[in-house]
C-alpha cells in the first residue's frame, strides 16, 4: 500500500509543498495527489496588474507537476472528515471523496467585509483570479471622470491603487485608510510614498473608516460620504472556512494552529501551511500572510513529511523576513527592509529600482514554484517507518 499524501491548495504554499514532495519521496512508496479548484497556478501577488488589463503569464498546474508523478484533481474541497480522513469534494462530475494517510491544508485565504454593510453587494475585491477580472471588466466599463475607492491601505490597497491611477489617469482614485498611509513604513518611505500618491493624483483619507458601501458611494464612521462609483475593497483577508467545520484547534483567526514544522498541534497527520496556518515565527510573532511565508511553509511541511515517513531526522527551517516588497504602479516600488521579525529598519528602497527589485521578486516566487528545491540535487526516499525519527 503507497502512503497518500493529499494536499488542499495550489496556491504558492500548495504547489511548492506537492512539488518538493514529489522529489523527496519516491513514487513507488507514496500517492501524492493535489486538489485544486483550478487548472492554473494563479500568481495572486500580481492580480491589481490582472485587474487593471495587463496579461499575466498562464502556468498551467499539469506543467508545473510535469514529471512528478504528482496527481492533479480540479474541484472545490467542500468537507474534511478528520476521524475517517475523507476529503469531500465537487468536481464536474459532481461529488466525490478521496481517502488519506497525511493531509497537506493549504486552503489559504479570500477577502472579508468584516460584516460591513453594502460590501458583499457593491465592492470588488482582487482576493483571487475570478474577482480581479470582474473588477478589470467593471474598469472597462467606467468612463473618464468616474471616481474610484480603494478601500484599506495595507499592501494589496495601496499597490492597487496605485496600479488604476497610473493605468488609467482619466479616472479620479482615492484610497482610505484606518491608520496613515503607510504608517508601518519607515519615515523615509512614508514620504515616497506620499509623493508618489499625489504624482498620480491619489486622495488620500488617512483614519478613515468605511462604515458602508452603495453603488456609488462609500459613507465613513464620522458619517462623511466619499463618491464612489467603483468600490475595490483590500480591508483583510479571511482564512478559507473548511478547517472551522472540523475539530482542528484553531486560532482566533480561524487558521490551523501548527508548531515549528507545520505540523496540526491537535492532528498529527494534518499538517497546514500559508494562509490557512498559524505559526510562531521570530520573537514569538504570528507569520504573516504573504507568499513569501507560504513558500518557505511548503518547503517546511514538505520536508518533515519526508523525513518522517523515511524514519530520517526532522529538519526545522529558520523562518525570518528581510523585506517588504511594494508595487507603486509599473514603474515605482518601495522595497522596506525589515528586522527578522518584520519591524521596519530605517533603510529602503525605492523608485525604478524597487520597481525593478520587485519585478524580480515576483519572478523569483514563481520560478521557485517550479524548481521547490531550487534546483539542488535531491534524492528520492523510499517510505519507512522504522528510522529513530519515524512519527516524532
């Protein structure tokens, strides 16, 4: 009997996870399977270029797992049953189940609305593929003069914005934000920033609080109300709830609590990486939700299961971040360089060269998509569970 190893998510935690286990475990121990509602990798980091009609490369998942052995199954998990280890799920056959031994969640995220009112039925959101291009369709449409709100000022809300008025200087872009704009920043970087919003012509509502959103305007906490014919709201993201239906622990997040090896604290044969997991990372803080934490969490994950069913010993990875990257249109950026433990530092980045650092960045994390172990030598171990570490 192959073990099967069945992994939730083709995101880039999902796929690098799948991809590095194929070149560590060998085919004839271990079924790896991967589930996926489609049939291309989406590069989500890049999806407000999506949104505003630039072309975006299509990377079909059957090419990045050419040669893997690793099996693609399109559909939408709809259920998890930890006790009998079944994943339910809707294809276009209709439902089925598939069987585990170890399970690899990597569900990941979508936008939220954080219930307020109006957002559900007049904002748009470029949280995954489908969404950006209805927001790309809606800019079509709109003509010169027509206002626009980006709604969050975080990363995605400003690349975003930031990305529509250089795209299309003919419409008038406005951005809020609960705090001020890009108060995380160091000071340097905060004044690039503002210099780069007022040369696209960017309002700026610094501690703003949408309270409600309708076709054509937003209305904020001290009850002002902003124009708004198109509404892109970037306030958060919410984890996918599938792990909420089941006896996993949990985060008051909703994601899958998990220790240093991306192992299910409360479900051994579970593991959760990307979104979908809460991991400690450098002094004690939660990872962030970025892909560059998912990547270095598929590689984790990937590797303790290889290890464990091979009885070798457990490697632990040193997670650690060194930058923040942002977009600023095609043509700007800011690169804010960071403590391990993501604090900024006083040195950044920024101009055509963090445009082009970033650009590079995004390259890079799909190309490690593809090549999970960056190319280096592997080899491919047989399972067995008698090794000094088998199961630890």
């Amino acid at each position: 009997m192959k073990h099967r190893i069945v992994v939730l998510g083709a995101g880039y935690a999902g796929t690098a996870a799948a991809g590095r286990l194929a070149r560590r475990l060998h085919p004839d121990s271990v079924e790896i399977t991967v589930v996926n509602a489609e049939a291309e990798f989406v590069e989500r980091v890049r999806l407000h270029q999506l949104a505003t009609g630039q072309r975006l490369a299509h990377r079909r998942l059957r090419d990045i797992y050419a040669g893997t052995d690793v099996r693609l199954l399109l559909g939408r998990v709809t259920a998890v049953d930890l006790d009998h280890k079944i994943v339910t799920l809707v294809d276009q056959q209709g439902a089925d189940e598939i069987s585990y031994d170890t399970l690899v969640y990597a569900l990941g995220s979508t936008g939220t609305d954080h219930g307020v009112p109006g957002v559900a039925a007049h904002a748009y959101n470029i949280a995954g593929r489908e969404s950006a291009l209805r927001l790309r369709d809606r800019l079509v449409r709109l003509g010169a003069g027509g206002n626009i709100l980006v709604v969050g000022g975080g990363l995605t809300g400003l690349e975003a914005a930031t990305e529509i008025a250089e795209a299309r200087p003919d419409l008038a872009v406005a951005i809020a934000a609960r705090g001020g704009l890009g108060d995380w920043l160091d000071v340097g970087a905060r004044r690039h920033l503002r210099r780069v919003c007022d040369r696209l012509g960017i309002t700026v509502h610094e501690h703003t609080n949408i309270a409600g959103v309708d076709a054509a305007s937003a209305v904020t906490g001290d009850a002002r109300t902003i124009p708004a014919q198109v509404t892109v709201w970037t306030a958060g993201f919410a984890v996918h709830p599938i792990a909420a239906a089941t006896p996993l622990e949990l985060a008051e997040t909703g994601q899958i609590r998990v220790d240093a090896t991306m192992r299910a604290v409360s479900y051994p044969e579970v593991y959760a990486i990307g979104d979908a997991a809460f991991a400690e990372g450098p002094g004690g803080k939660p990872l962030r939700m970025s892909c560059a934490t998912g990547i270095p969490m598929g590689w984790q994950a990937a590797d303790a299961i290889a290890a464990r069913l091979t009885g070798r010993e457990v490697p632990k990875l040193a997670f650690r971040y060194f930058n923040q990257c942002v977009s600023l249109g095609r043509r700007d950026g800011l690169i804010q360089f960071v403590t391990a433990d993501d604090r900024a530092k006083s040195s950044f980045l920024a101009g055509r060269m963090a445009a082009r650092y970033k650009e590079m960045v995004c390259k890079g994390a799909a190309w490690s998509v593809r090549h999970p172990t960056l190319l280096l030598p592997t080899r491919r171990y047989r399972t067995s569970l008698s090794g000094p570490y088998a199961l630890r």
